[in-house]
C-alpha cells in the first residue's frame, strides 16, 4: 500500500513538472521569464529576478569570440531583437487594422506573414491554404495585396518586380516617371532599353532607391540574442558545452511560512515543481548541445555541417522529434565561429556526407564574391557546386536552393547590380 501510495505521488510530480517543463522547454532564453509568468503568478511563496541586469557581451567569456547572430540563409528571420520590435511583431499590429477588418481576412494576412521567407516575400502554399480555410484564390490575392499599404512597403509580394510595384505607390514621383517606372518594373532585366526616355532619370533614381529584399533593414539590423549553449573549441583542451545558465531567472522559495494549510502546500508544491521544471529544461538543452558537437564535431573544428534529422536525435535522446523540435526552437549557440540557431545542425543529405545547408551557404558565398557585370548562371552554380562538393544536381534543384536564398536569376541580379541594389 504505502508503494503503490510512493508511486502516485512520484507520478504526480513527475506530471506537474513536465506540465511547466514543455512551455519553458520551448521558450527562447530571452523569453524564459514571461513563460513563467502563468506559474508564478498567484504564488506568494516564488520570488523571480530577472537574469538581465547586466549585458551579454560583459557576461561572455573572452575567448568565445562574439558575434551576433549568423542568420540561417534558407530560414525565415524570427522577431529575436530584447529591446527592440522585430519584423513580425511589426507586422501583426497592423493585422487587426482598418485594412484587415474581417476575420478572414485577417486569416489570410496572418497566413502570409507566417509564410514570409528571410527577406520579406510570400512563398506559402496558397492553394492548400485555401482549400483548407474554404477561400477562393481570387478571394486570397484581393486581400494579400492589401500589403502594399503594409509597413515595411514591399513586404508580402511574390517576387521582386511586385515588391518594387508595391513600394512604387508609396514613392514620391511624378505622373510621367510612375507610368515609366512601373513599365521598367516589369521588365527589369531590360532597363538599358530605357535610357532615352525622358523621365529615365527619375524613374531609375526612385526604383533606385526600393528596398531588396524588403526586409533588408531587418536583416542588417543583426538583433543581439543570448544563447543557451556556450561551446569552447581548444585545440588542446578539445570541445566543452556550458549552459549559459547565468540568464536563467533566479527562483527563490519563500520555506518559512509556518502555516499547515492545504493551500500553503500546495504553493509551495507548485513553486517545487516550477525550480524542477528550469532545471529539466537545462538538462535537455545540455545534452542536446552534447549530441549536437557529437555528430557536428566537424563543424566546430572548422569543417562543413553534416546531415543530421531531428529523428536521428530523438532516437538518442528517447523522446519523440516534436519533443526535440520544441527544444531547438527559438535556441542559439555561442562558439568561435559566432552565434548560430541550434535549427541549422539539422539539416537533410544531399548525399552520405554533404547537406543541403552546405550547398546553399556555398551557392550565397558565390553569388556575393560573383562578378556584376557577368552574375553566376545557374548551370554555371551547378558547375561549380558538382566540381567542389563531387556529386550530382540538377539545374532545377540549384534554381530551387537559389530561390529560397531569396537571390534573383543571373539576368535579373546584373540588372540590379546597375541599381547599386
């Protein structure tokens, strides 16, 4: 009797922890003190300080060399910034506007901000979007061309000539040079043809002057974030993982309440169950940073990112791959090479040894060292990736990895070149 007694009561913590764990779990570190926010309030025996008096930069040992964070190429940027508002914080604000009055309609604004890629364009799946949500596809494009009277201006379109379209209608520009400007817009990879046009000038100098991507500003302005992980790479000493622990809001258990009430005992199981729920969460991310330097040992030695599945992982670890994902998400890792997302070591093969992160990383580093006057076609890109790599693409996979970098067709980047874009 008093085991099976032990065990229910051992079950039942056991289910309280793992009940506060999961929404801490999957909380960014910046954000850890809001999501204990429900657990603590209501609570007179849990006291929480801020793990934010002092700046990360005087907080980080010297020899991680700090960077901000290195932005996944073939990921949509997250609102990450502490201090500042991000992109889609912006962006949601302006959901329930005057320009998004219906629920459906703020339905499908909602759906294109969370399909937004890295820079700023729209690249959901409309047609299961709408079929799921009962919307007509005519019905879906009236309202997500509402965006171009949404801040940032450009954000939302398809691709570059509508994002220049959208900003085009906020520019300050005479009659002559928007009817020009809105033909050079649609052929864009023909503007020399336009140069003895006598609002040339002015159209060039305003489309000159559109953001691209545009969601550039926010992907300059490199928001400062605090990792979870710290790892130390010594050519002598090897590879060590340390949690940034020192961010953790600091819980303190007020004991001395003198009081036998069931309502005191059940507080301070609550505000037990709170501390064994932080420190589970460090526990998780420690050994998820273990088996990350584990199989990416190459990359924190200097090397390439290899495959490796959330699966994979989670066979490991014992959980299932929604258990991990909720780990990694919002998550950031400090090492020598600067401050990287845990979600980038996940990545699918390409073959044995090379991943997708590994092509696309090299298809941007050559598309930015690329000449101007002569881009990088993609059978050129598939080339050079087939001779460095030693395997076997097709030209559509490369035109595939190029669009979701966000970076434009040979002919369309040389002409942006000539915009000083």
């Amino acid at each position: 009797m008093l085991r099976v007694k032990t065990n229910v009561e051992l079950k039942n913590k056991l289910s309280n922890t793992l009940r506060n764990w999961l929404p801490i779990l999957q909380s960014s570190l910046s954000d850890l003190g809001e999501a204990m926010t429900p657990f603590v309030e209501g609570n007179p025996l849990i006291e929480v300080k801020s793990g934010y008096e002092e700046s990360f930069e005087s907080r980080i040992p010297k020899k991680i060399q700090y960077g901000y964070v290195q932005n996944s190429h073939s990921e949509a940027i997250e609102a990450l910034t502490i201090q500042q508002k991000g992109l889609f914080e912006i962006l949601e604000e302006q959901i329930e506007s005057s320009l998004f009055p219906t629920p459906v309609s703020q339905l499908i604004a909602r759906h294109v901000i969370e399909n937004l890629d890295e820079g700023g364009y729209y690249e959901g799946d409309t047609d299961s979007f709408c079929k799921k949500e009962g919307i007509t596809l005519e019905q879906f494009e009236k309202i997500r061309l509402r965006f171009i009277h949404v801040e940032p201006v450009g954000i939302g379109a398809r691709n570059v000539s509508e994002s220049f379209m959208f900003q085009l209608e906020s520019s300050s520009i005479s009659d002559g040079g928007y009817t020009l400007a809105r033909d050079m817009i649609e052929h864009l990879d023909e503007l020399g043809r336009y140069r003895k046009e006598s609002f040339f000038e002015e159209a060039m100098n305003v489309i000159g002057s559109f953001k691209n991507p545009p969601a550039i500003d926010f992907m300059e302005d490199s928001q400062q974030v605090i990792p979870d992980l710290i790892i130390y790479t010594d050519p002598e000493e090897g590879i060590e993982v340390r949690l940034n622990d020192q961010y953790y809001p600091g819980v303190t258990i007020d004991t001395a309440y003198s009081v036998d009430h069931p309502y005191v005992r059940e507080k301070l199981k609550e505000a037990k169950s709170l501390v064994d729920a932080l420190e589970m969460r460090k526990a998780t991310l420690y050994k998820v940073g273990l088996m990350i330097v584990e199989y990416q040992y190459d990359f924190f030695t200097g090397g390439a990112i290899k495959p490796l599945t959330l699966k994979t992982l989670a066979d490991e670890f014992g959980h299932n791959p929604s258990t991990i994902s909720r780990a990694i998400a919002n998550k950031y890792i400090a090492c020598n090479r600067g401050i990287f997302p845990m979600k980038d070591f996940f990545t699918t093969a390409i073959d044995e040894d090379v991943s997708n992160a590994a092509i696309k990383d090299y298809v941007a580093e050559l598309v930015k060292n690329e000449s101007h006057k002569k881009p990088l076609s993609d059978m050129k890109l598939l080339e050079m990736i087939q001779d460095k790599f030693k395997i076997t693409m097709v030209r559509r996979t490369i035109a595939k990895y190029r669009k979701q970098l966000n970076i434009a067709g040979s002919s369309e980047r040389k002409q942006l070149y000539l915009l000083g874009r």
